[in-house]
C-alpha cells in the first residue's frame, strides 16, 4: 500500500471506532478527516474546504454523521 493508501485506512478504521463519539459533535453534518483531524461543516465541500486548509497536499475522508436518534445497520 501506499502512504496515501495506509493513512486512509488508518483514518477510515479511526472513523468506525469513534463515530459514536464523532456523533456527539458532529449529529447531522459531514466531516472531513485526516490523520484523525475532523473538520466538519453542513456540506461536504464547506468540511472538505476546511480541511485542505490544513492539509493542501492529502484528500480527506470524507463521511455523513448520522443524527444520534439514526440506527446503522
């Protein structure tokens, strides 16, 4: 694999584990992550925005955050 591979599977991971806790401040926007750094907004493009800011040179993950009353299945 290569860095760019490792980095979002080690964030993709880091998401599962933690979306629990991601909903408790995120419910209901989009997040943006990077080497476990979340960035979120009400859009994708307003979190994938803030997040090249801080990271110009890597793609963030991006993911939906349910609300807390949402089931996952």
């Amino acid at each position: 694999m290569v860095p760019q591979q490792k980095r979002k599977h080690s964030d993709f991971n880091w998401l599962n584990k933690n979306m629990h806790k991601l909903q408790n401040s995120y419910a209901g926007k989009v997040i943006a992550v990077v080497n476990k750094t979340v960035s979120a907004g009400k859009t994708a493009l307003e979190a994938y925005n803030k997040s090249k800011k801080l990271f110009p040179f890597q793609e963030p993950l991006m993911s939906a955050v349910p609300s807390k009353d949402c089931l996952l299945l």
